[in-house]
C-alpha cells in the first residue's frame, strides 16, 4: 500500500481534535501525553473523521498489535479496547 508523504497538522488543528475528544485518550481517558492517531494509517489523511486521541502508551499498543491495519473507527473498535484496558 502506497501513501503519500505526512502533511503537518497546525498545532491548533491538534488542539481542536484533542478538544473534541475531551481531551483524553479515546480508549483508557488518560489525560497526559495525547497523540493524535491516524485511524486508516495514512499520515496524509488528515480529515477529522480519520483521527483519534490517543494517550502515548495506548498508541504505541496499537501500532505494536495492529501495525498498519487500518482500525475504521477506533472510538468503537472492540479490538481497540481490548489493548488498552
């Protein structure tokens, strides 16, 4: 699978999506060292729908687990969940 380059997200475009998802991590609510995950692991998506909160140690695991899978919706992924509770 071939994906285009990484575009940089605005550090107030980050902020937004950590706002929208309280921010906290979608998948343990931890609230220190969010990350902004890629839902279809294409790092050139940056459509709001395809990103996710997710604390560091939560996003780690899915990567760890998953690779590059994409999870379509991580908030409502019961795999997801799995990893990180």
């Amino acid at each position: 699978m071939y994906y285009r380059l990484r575009i940089n997200m605005s550090l107030g475009f980050r902020r937004d999506i950590k706002n929208r998802d309280n921010n906290q991590c979608l998948l343990c609510d931890r609230t220190k060292n969010l990350h902004i995950h890629h839902c279809d692991n294409n790092p050139a998506n940056n459509s709001e729908d395809n990103l996710a909160t997710l604390c560091g140690k939560c996003h780690y695991r899915i990567h760890r687990k998953y690779g590059k899978e994409p999870l379509s919706d991580i908030r409502y992924n019961p795999r997801a969940w799995y990893l990180c509770r």
